[in-house]
C-alpha cells in the first residue's frame, strides 16, 4: 500500500524530469505561484546566464539548478512546499555578516544554522509567501548582481 506523501516530501520519481504541469500538481497553488515568480525574475535579471538543470537523486530527489560555472541556487519542489539553496562562499558570508542586522531574525537564525562543508555554505529556505521570495532576491542580488541590460 503506497503512503500519501506529507508535506515536505521530495519529488523522488526518478522515471523523468518532471515538467510544468507536475510541479504545480506537486507543489500546489500557493507555492507554484512562487516557484514560477522566482523563475521568471532569474529569467528576466540573468537572461542568458544560466541553463537550468534538473538534478535526481535516490534520496533527495529531483531539484532544478542554476548554474554557469559555480552554482547560483537550486530549486527544490517539495510536497506543497518549495525551498530554495543557495551555496554562501566565503565572499558571499562577509557580504551577508555586513548586512547582519538588516535581515529577518528568522533569516539570520537559519543562517547561524546551516553547516558550512569546504565548498562553502549551504543554505536552504522556504518560499511560502512574496517576503519570502524577496528576501531570496536579495540574498541572490548579494551573491551576483544581475546582468546589466543594453
């Protein structure tokens, strides 16, 4: 008997990429929303930068990442949830302890949190509502400035 997936799950059907229409059945409404309002502000700031790629694996299933030479963040479609990782090098650390006191408490405690392996800082956070989404733009926009437009 198969289990209801909870919330938080990982898309682990590793049979395909999924396409549009499974994360939103996955993700649902809410977070979808976000997870496309994101997708649309990376396409429109980095236009051309990044070949977004879905990774798989057993245990953590599917994630689209964006990346040219070192990663810039990875969606994570969960169940009814979605998340975003983004890697912290040591220049992007100094860059956020500068702003320490200028991000959500909640931001900086998950910041405190997160482990910090040789190649860098992974953070990862939920994007439930557009201050979630913001806070993300920000830490992106700290990480590399968007592409300047002619």
């Amino acid at each position: 008997m198969e289990q209801s997936p909870q919330i938080g799950d990982r898309l682990i059907d590793l049979s395909a990429a999924p396409d549009t229409a499974r994360i939103r059945d996955w993700l649902g409404p809410e977070a979808f929303e976000q997870w496309r309002a994101l997708e649309s502000w990376i396409e429109e700031n980095y236009s051309g930068v990044f070949a977004p790629e879905w990774l798989n694996g057993k245990k953590k299933g599917w994630s689209r990442r964006y990346k040219k030479i070192k990663a810039f963040c990875t969606f994570i479609p969960e169940y009814r949830r979605f998340s975003v990782t983004i890697v912290f090098g040591g220049a992007e650390r100094e860059k956020f302890e500068e702003r320490r006191y200028t991000w959500r408490p909640l931001l900086v405690e998950r910041y405190d949190q997160a482990k910090v392996y040789p190649d860098g800082m992974f953070l990862t956070l939920p994007i439930a509502t557009a201050d979630d989404r913001q806070e993300m733009i920000d830490l992106l926009v700290m990480k590399r400035p968007p592409v300047a437009r002619a």
